[in-house]
C-alpha cells in the first residue's frame, strides 16, 4: 500500500508510478555510476536529479485516490444506522449491505439454499478502493499507451509533411529550370537573328557610306575646273555613283523581330497542365475497422489464393476511394519458421483491396495487414494449407440416361463459347455441357456409332473424333452434321486424336503401330512420328503453342511441328504407370492424367520450358479412377474424364 512515508508514490519520466522504497532499491542495482536505472514496468531508462530518486515529483493523481480513500473511510461509519454498536456486513454473491440483526440473521429473501460470501463491510471497503486504484492505474496506463501513439502519429504526419514540401519544391524546380532553359534559347535566338540583321545593315550603312565620300572627293575643286573633258568625265562619273546610290536607296535587312506566343495554344496547355500537375492525397481510413476475407473456402498449395480488404473510416463507414499504404506479409505461423511468402496488393480504387498469393507448401500460415503501419482489425489472419486438391464441380455418374455417362473417355473444351464436349462412348454420342457443367444437349453422328470412339477435339468446322473400331476420322459441326470422314491404311489402334486449328494438321495417336500420323486439313497424310522404339503403348497426344507435338505413353515427350524429337518433359516413372490425357493451356503448362502401378490416380502439372513436375492433384475426398481425357479452360481450371466412375470432375490448378 502507498503512504506518506517510506512508501510514497514517485511518478518517472515515463509516467509509470513505483514508490520510494522501491526506486531506492532499483537505483542503488543499477546506476553503477551512471546517474540513471530503467523503469521496473516498462524498461525505458529513467535518469535521476540531482537530489536522487527522493527528489523525483509525486505521484498526484495516487496521492489523490489515497485521500478520496481516507475520506471513504473517515465518512463511511461500517455500523447500522438502527444498532449502532453492530457492524455492518457485505455479501459478494448479493452485492449487498445488510446487518444481521436487522435482516434477522440472513439478508437474502429468497428460499434458495446456495452458500454466500459474507464478509466485514470494512474489508470490503478497503478491497473496492483497491480495485478503483488498480482500474485507475490501467486507464492511465492506457492513455498513455494512446498518448504515445497519437504523439507518434504526429510526429510522423510531421516528417510526411517535410517529405512532402521537398518533394514538391524539386518538382517545381525541376519545371523552373525547364522554363529558365526555353527562356535562355528563345533570348539567344533573338539575340542570334539581331546580330544576323545588323551585320548586313552595317554593311550596307558602310558602303553608303563609301560612297558619299567618293562623290565628295569628286566634287572637290569642280568651281574650278575650266576643262570642258575634266567636267565630262566628272560627270559620267557622278552619273555611274547615282545610279549605285538607287540601289543602295532601300536597306537590305529590315528591323522586323518578335516573339510570338499566340501561333498555338501552348501557354493555354502549360496552364492546363500546370493545374493538373500533381495532386495530394490524404485517407480517412481508420485501420483498426478495416477487414480482410479470405475468399476461398479451402486453400491449396500452388494454388493463387486472394484476400479481400475493404477500408473504413473512424465513423465505421466503408472508404469509396483506395491510395492507402496497405503492406502485407505472409508468413508460416510457425515461430522457428521466418520464410516470408510472395505477395500482390492491388488497389482496387474503391476502397478495396485484393491481396493475391501462392503459398508452395502444406501448414499453417498468417498474413499481417497493416494501413500507415497500424495493424488493421482482423491482424492477424491465420490460416491452414493443405496439399489435397478436390474437384469444384462433378457431373454424372454411373449408370445411363441423359444425365448420365457409359465410358466417358474424352473431353474438348471451346474456351469462346465456353462450352464442354464429353465423348460418351458407351451411348455413342457427345454430351454438351456448359462450364458448370450444365447438361445442354447430346449431339449424334453416324462416326460416333459402334461404342467405339476414343478421341474427340475441336476443329475449325466444330468436332473431329476418332474411331478406334472403324478407324475412320470424322469431323461434324456443333449440330452432329458431317463435314468430311476419311481413313488411312497405316492406321491399327487410333486411341487419340488432337488437331492445329493454326495450320489445320490433325494428329492421330496410333497404340498399334506406336506412332502419330499427321494429316492435313484435307486428309491428306503428311508424315508420321515415332515407332515401337521410340513409344511404349502411346495414350495421348496434344498440341504445344507453337505447334509442337506433345505424347504421352509411361512418360511425356516434346516433338517439333515437324516430327523432330526435342525433349522428354517428364519422366513419369520410367514404365510404372501411363497417362491418360493431355491438355496446354495458355502458359505453356502440360496438365497430364496419370495412373501408376500402386493404382493411385492424380493429376499432373508439368512446365514445357522447365522439365519438371510443378504440382499434382490428388483429388483425396473424390478418388480418381483410371482418369483419361483432360481438357482446360481459360479460368485456370481443368476438366478430366473419369472413366472409372463415369463422371467428369472441374479443379482448379493454379
């Protein structure tokens, strides 16, 4: 307990109160001769005056409380008012004041049995003042914690202010130098045509001048000449001086010079843009009401994930313009594991913000968000990570009818119209979906009979499909039409089929022969690459983005436009396993089904330039089996056949 004596409150520089015993205490470990010890509370080092920690200033507002506390108790008389000698009794549970005689031994009306803490009024006097005191301490604690705060702020809006006027006083000096540069060329170019000018007039007033004097010279003595020959020839003379006199009668420079300034409306457009240039900028976003959404429900690894912010004032309502300093930081929530993960802050110039970033690796992590370096409400956002990707959107399973599928084994996509073409083999027919997966129609053609189809992909004039039974390729429009249907000779088991809108080549995936022959848009064969050497019972063919040709058997191989072979991407497992279908999207990544000989089945990711598997996706809680025909959309997701359970399944894969 404070007091008067050596007990007495001392208030340090950093507000905090501690009394005299203590502070001597404190002072006399750790001033080694420096003249100054750091707070018990806060740390910040105190310096002492020079009459030592007793000379340190009161603390008023505890000497305060302590004499409201004496009046307390001086006015508070702990007896009954009726019983003077009895004293008054306080019961916690009740919140209540009572006297036992008068309430007859128990203060509570009630007939319940529960058991009360009963104890001295004066004690609880003396607890309720400790109590005040302890809240007292922390609001003050708190304000200066506020105080503090605000004086930063301050302090930084201060040095934002300096900052600023620098700045602005380089731009404007920058622009004044630009100007004092246009004024000197334009001083020099008139100074330049005026001495252009005056050269040739000088000239001029020069010979004029000559010449006055040669028609003086001639004049001299002419009163007395007497000789009528000397007179002639004077005269012709003068007559040949007239006539150079007409033509030096006109200057052959004129003085006309001016700076003309209203030939265009450049000084209209410097005024322009002179109001124009720069602006400033302040923000009424108040961080700690400012909040931030995870718009995924789940987040996977490799996958873009993306938090929205969204700013408010200090009156709570929502900011309609952006420019705020938003920084952001993700990290692994792990305390031993400081790796800071890449991310994109973009000002959406509405007062909302979108926060993108791609985490690599399963766990737990955190993104703290700050606005002017203050902590927004939601700091920090914590989050779990998992490696376990599972499908968006499924279709169909098994079964027949017109939701349903018998044998899906492959799919095309047209990204324009966002459409999604499943070939149903076992109904002989393709199944028209939308990108949700929305059932459309069914298209039926005369190639597509015989439940034998394996491969379809987009053409120029709709659809091509390949028949692995009848071995006929055949190309209908969106309505099931026929447009052309051809064979080849060499052909013995055509599983796939993949075709250059750029170029109009079609490429057919021959398991028999172990190769892919190429025809072109007319049917016409071109040449063929690969054999049983090369090709271990091919599954899938694709096209790259320059035209390059992309099989895939137990591993996936690059080809030319031209057949020639370039590279092996990815070795899936030299022999332990096949894929089942292949797709490029726009970023040159290879997205591959595969099945493996423990019959696990997953999706892979593979990157056409970096020879190396970026991700997989595992599908945990919806199993693929034997996965076969892939598709991707231009949103970054991917659609796969499931043949094993006669569906189709939508992820997203980056």
């Amino acid at each position: 307990m404070y007091d008067g004596g050596e007990h007495t409150p001392k208030l340090l520089q950093c507000s905090h109160t501690v009394c005299l015993h203590c502070l001597t205490r404190i002072a006399a470990s750790q001033t080694r001769d420096t003249g100054s010890f750091r707070c018990p509370i806060c740390r910040e080092l105190i310096t002492i005056p020079r009459g030592g920690v007793a000379a340190l200033p009161p603390s008023f507002l505890v000497n305060q409380l302590l004499d409201l506390m004496s009046r307390q108790r001086r006015e508070v008389i702990p007896k009954c008012s009726v019983h003077i000698n009895q004293e008054l009794l306080f019961c916690e549970t009740c919140d209540s004041v009572f006297c036992t005689i008068c309430t007859k031994g128990s203060h509570n009306d009630a007939a319940d049995n529960c058991e009360h803490t009963v104890i001295p009024f004066s004690i609880a006097i003396k607890r309720m003042s400790e109590i005040l005191l302890y809240k007292a301490n922390e609001c003050i604690s708190k304000l200066n914690r506020a105080q503090e705060k605000v004086r930063g702020e301050l302090h930084r809006l201060e040095s934002a202010r300096e900052t600023n006027l620098e700045q602005i006083s380089i731009i404007f000096q920058q622009i004044q130098s630009l100007v004092d540069k246009r004024k000197q060329e334009m001083i020099e170019n008139v100074n330049s045509i005026c001495t252009e000018k005056r050269k040739i007039l000088e000239e001029q007033h020069s010979l004029i001048e000559s010449e006055k004097n040669k028609v003086e010279q001639e004049c001299q003595g002419l009163q007395y000449q007497v000789e009528v020959r000397n007179i002639t020839q004077r005269i012709e003379s003068l007559s040949e001086k007239l006539d150079v006199a007409i033509t030096l009668n006109d200057p052959r420079e004129n003085a006309f010079l001016t700076c003309d300034f209203k030939h265009n409306d450049t000084i209209k457009t410097i005024s322009h843009q002179l109001n124009s240039l720069g602006r400033v900028r302040t923000s009424t976003t108040f961080p700690s009401l400012c909040s931030a959404e995870i718009e995924s429900e789940s987040l996977i690894v490799g996958i873009e994930s993306r938090i929205i912010l969204t700013t408010m004032d200090y009156h709570g309502n929502a900011r309609k313009f952006g420019g705020d300093p938003v920084q952001a930081e993700l990290s692994p929530e792990s305390s031993d594991d400081s790796e800071a993960v890449p991310l994109e802050v973009i000002d959406c110039d509405n007062g909302t913000y979108r926060i993108n970033f791609r985490v690599t690796k399963a766990g737990r992590f955190q993104v703290k968000i700050t606005i002017f370096e203050r902590p927004i409400k939601d700091y920090p956002i914590c989050f779990e990570v998992t490696e376990h990707n599972n499908p968006v959107l499924l279709f169909g399973a098994k079964g027949s009818g017109k939701e349903e599928f018998m044998q899906p084994v492959s799919v095309a996509v047209d990204e324009n119209e966002d459409i999604v073409y499943v070939l149903d083999t076992g109904n002989s027919r393709i199944k028209v979906l939308d990108k949700n997966l929305m059932f459309i129609k069914h298209i039926t053609n005369e190639g597509l009979l015989g439940r034998s189809c394996t491969g379809i992909a987009l053409s120029n004039n709709g659809l091509t499909v390949i028949n692995w039974r009848t071995k006929y390729i055949t190309e209908m429009t969106p309505d099931g039409n026929t447009v052309k249907s051809f064979t080849h000779a060499g052909f013995s088991e055509p599983i796939d089929i993949a075709v250059d809108r750029t170029y109009g080549h079609i490429l057919v995936a021959d398991n028999g022969t172990s190769c892919i022959f190429v025809f072109d848009d007319d049917g016409k064969f071109l040449f063929q690459v690969g054999s049983k050497d090369i090709f271990n019972s091919i599954s899938s063919v694709a096209i790259g983005p320059a035209g390059e040709i992309i099989v895939a058997d137990s591993k996936v191989q690059l080809f030319s436009a031209k057949g020639d072979f370039l590279k092996v991407i990815y070795d899936g497992g030299k022999g332990k396993g096949r894929y089942g279908g292949l797709s490029v999207d726009s970023e040159n990544r290879i997205l591959a089904s595969r099945s493996d000989h423990k019959g696990k089945s997953y999706l892979q990711i593979l990157s056409m330039a970096e020879e190396n598997l970026n991700s997989c996706i595992d599908s945990q809680n919806s199993k693929l089996k034997r996965p076969s025909g892939v598709a991707v959309t231009a949103d970054n997701h991917v659609i796969v056949v499931d043949l094993g359970n006669n569906c189709i399944k939508k992820y997203r894969y980056w």
